[in-house]
C-alpha cells in the first residue's frame, strides 16, 4: 500500500530544498546492482562532476554513503588520532558539532568562536594555530545556523604554513557558491546533497586532498571507524571496484542527474541566480519590519537569517511559522542554538533560488501576518 499522499510543499527552510522532477525520476528507474557495469560508469560521472564542481584533481572525490554530518565525521576521523591537537572555528551550531565530534575521537580541541551572525577573524585564528601547532584546521564555509559565508583564503594559509591539514565543511555551500578546494588547499572537505544541490538527504559529496591520504597512511594506529576509513574507501572508489558496503544506487543515480543540471546551468550564473534570489527576498521581506542578521560581506546567498519584527513574536515566531507551512505549504527554518526563537533562516537553495519562490513567500506572509 502506499503511503498517504502529502499535500506539496514549497521547502524554504535550511535544507532540504525541493527536488527536481528529472532528478526523482533518475531515482525511480529500476534498480540495478551496485557493481553492474552500467551503475559503475554512472559513479565514475558523478566522481568526475564532483571533481569539477569541487574544482579539485583530488582522486578521492565521492559521494559518500551518509548525510552532512556523517562527511564530517569522515573526515576527522581518518585526519586525527587520540591526542592530536586540532583548531576548530566555531561561529555557530555546526563548528560546535565539529567540536563535538573531534572530542569524541579524542583529538584535542582548542577553539575559536566569534559572536553568533558574525564570521571567524582570520587574526584570532592564526594567533591560535600558531600557539597550537595543530594537526588539523577545521570550520565552515557556509554557517547554516546563522547565514554567515566564512572567508576561506587567509585561514586555509595559516594552517598551510603551519603544516597542519584544513578540514572544510561545504554542506551549504556547495552548488550555490564557488567552491574551489585545490585554490584553498583545503585537505578534506565534504557536503550534502539536499542543500543547493536538490536531491534528496542521504549523500556527502566529499573529497580527500593527496596530503590526507599521505597522512592517514602514517597513522599511528587504524582510524578508528571501519565504514569511514578512507583507505578502505579508496579500494571501491577508486579504479579496483573493490565492495566496501552496498553503495546506494538509486541516490547516487539521483544526484548524477542533479550534477548534469548544475553543469548545464554553470556554476557561474548559478551563483549569480542564487544571489539575485537572495536580494528579491531581503527587498520582500524588509516590508514585513524582517531585517537581516548578518552584515555584508559575509551573508551567505543561499540561506539568510532574519531578525523577527514585534508582530511575529506576539504572534509567536513557531505559530507563524507552522501556519506558513499549514495554510500555504511554505516551510521557513526557526533560529537553532543561542538564536531559537530570535531569528528565521529562510533557504533559497538549488532549484528553490527563484524570485518566484520569493513571490510565494512574500504572498503568504501577508496572510498570516494579516490574520
Ligand atoms: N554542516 C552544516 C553547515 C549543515 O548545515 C548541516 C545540516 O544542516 C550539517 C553539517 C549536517 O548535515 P546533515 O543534517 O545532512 O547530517
């Protein structure tokens, strides 16, 4: 039996975004074995599409098997072992987690935050790598939990000339804004694919620089994690085909298709499209008494927060907000962390960066706000 159908929805939150039909329908093609040569070829396109959009000539590029927060703990956890110093940025919930999991493994923390809505200061990051002489580098580039686009070049240096490897989270980034891994020297870097990708949560697109490969082969002891080694990894990612674990077909078929529209629109206008988005919804919602977060030049395009007027908190901001969803079918994201209840995060990710998303919203806020 199927499931009840659900009533569509317009996905304006932090992800996912909604997906495109062509990229459901890849989905739904009958299945095939994860070693059948035609699903092989497809996950060479998509190593290969990955590469380009990375802007890497990283080999290890793949779509691994986990959402957002298992590339994350793919990453430190093959670059750091028990004891090793790591700097972590911490400028909202996901530097946090990044703490959280870097602890977990029994890497050494020492971080570095900023206030809430603001971005890392390249000054306080280097003074703390240089007293840390870290092993690893680690923080976001699109902070989803505030919107704040976090500048990559001088802080990517200072770990360079530190000799320590740059563990980068692109989970929001990726396919909204230029990404350019070899240019940054970022070591290992990993997304999502339901962000300004539009395909469903179940893929991190993630990719490990020839330094963190070098570097994981001169581990003191086996990285800890069986499914997430990288040298295990490698044996099916790479050209032996070798089965690690059942990779899953249908979703990676998916994100090929999403990857091909990416590459038709280029990346280029894309972001240009995502930042025209952005502007239209700060015009729309700045009539609403909505004013954004984040100073230029560090909000993000793709996700931007919004300071709450006085008639959407009487109202109550999660009131607001389940009638958005409920009477139009437009969910919005709610503040998470040290800014619940103060902000919205409003997502014009992938397919969903449109002035007629925009539209949408502004339509529906008039409503809700008038009632
Ligand atoms: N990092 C960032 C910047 C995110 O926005 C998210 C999810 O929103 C994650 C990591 C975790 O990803 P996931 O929820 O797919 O595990």
């Amino acid at each position: 039996m199927m499931s009840p159908s659900q009533s569509p929805r317009l996905l304006l939150g932090p992800g996912p975004s909604n997906v495109h039909p062509a990229v459901l329908a890849a989905m739904a093609q009958p299945l095939v074995g994860h070693l059948d040569p035609a699903f092989l070829s497809e996950m060479d396109e998509v190593q290969e599409r990955l590469r380009r959009l990375f802007q890497t000539e990283n080999r290890l590029t793949i779509p691994l098997s986990a959402t957002g927060s298992g590339g994350m703990e793919a990453c430190l956890a093959n670059l750091l072992e028990p004891g090793d110093p790591i700097v972590i940025g911490v400028a909202g919930v996901f530097g946090e987690r990044m703490c959280d999991v870097a602890g977990r493994i029994g890497g050494r923390v020492v971080r570095v935050e900023t206030e809430p809505g603001t971005a890392l200061d390249d000054a306080a990051m280097s003074d703390a790598i240089l007293r840390t002489r870290p092993a690893v580098v680690a923080f976001v580039h699109a902070e989803t939990s505030t919107g704040v686009c976090q500048p990559v070049a001088g802080i990517a240096r200072a770990a360079r000339e530190a000799g320590a490897l740059l563990v980068l989270d692109c989970v929001t980034s990726l396919g909204g804004l230029a990404v350019t891994l070899d240019r940054w020297g970022a070591d290992a870097t990993y997304s999502a694919t339901q962000k300004c990708l539009s395909c469903p949560p179940g893929l991190s697109p993630a990719s490990f620089s020839e330094r963190a490969l070098a570097r994981v082969r001169a581990r003191r002891r086996p990285v800890q994690s069986w499914y997430f080694d990288v040298s295990l990894l490698a044996g099916y990612f790479g050209s032996e085909r070798i089965y690690h674990h059942t990779a899953p077909v249908s979703a990676v078929r998916g994100l090929a298709q999403a990857l091909r529209r990416v590459e038709q629109e280029g990346m280029s206008a894309r972001e240009a499209r995502h930042r025209r988005a952005a502007a239209a919804l700060l015009t729309a919602v700045e009539g609403f008494g909505f004013s954004p977060l984040v100073a230029e030049p560090h909000r993000l395009p793709m996700l931007t927060s919004l300071r709450l007027p006085e008639r959407v908190l009487q109202k109550g901001e999660a009131a607001v907000r389940r009638r958005l969803l409920d009477r139009h079918g437009i969910e919005v994201g709610g503040g998470l962390g040290k800014l619940a209840g103060m902000i919205w995060r409003i997502g014009l990710m992938g397919e969903n960066a449109t002035e007629e998303s925009v539209g949408r919203l502004a339509e529906a806020l008039e409503d809700v706000l008038a009632s």
